[in-house]
C-alpha cells in the first residue's frame, strides 16, 4: 500500500471487519517497512530515535488490535 489511508477506507474500515483486517495489516506493514529503513541509518538523531520509539509503539498497538480481530481498544 503506497498510499495514505482515505476518508472512503476509514468509513468502509468502520463497518466491515474484514477489510478493517486487511487494512490494519497492510499499514502494520508499511510502518515496519519505515521503521526498519530509520533504523538502519547510521546514527539517528535524538529527533530520529525518538520517532523510532513512537513507531514501535504504534506497532505494538495495531499488533494488539490484528489479534483482537481489528476491534477498537482504547490503549
């Protein structure tokens, strides 16, 4: 998925399970791939390594929310 999320796909996401599936996986993907990009830059900077964290954190939580079939939880 090489483009932002759409108004259309927040909507669609907010009533059909299945594709809020595809669609958190597909953005869980893109956020490792941009994750793994960063971290491989030799010496990130305090700004860097702190986007880095947020990431992680980001990922952690639509991990969460794949496992727990796509359902909105307030983390």
């Amino acid at each position: 998925m090489n483009k932002l999320v759409s108004d259309a796909d927040l909507s669609r996401a907010r009533h059909d399970p299945e594709f809020r599936q595809q669609l958190l996986a597909a953005n869980l993907d893109r956020l490792l791939g941009a994750l793994n990009r960063m971290r491989r830059e030799s010496a990130p900077s305090e700004e860097g390594a702190r986007q880095l964290q947020e990431g992680a954190d980001l990922a952690v939580q639509l991990a969460d929310r794949l496992q727990n079939g796509g359902a909105e939880n307030a983390a």
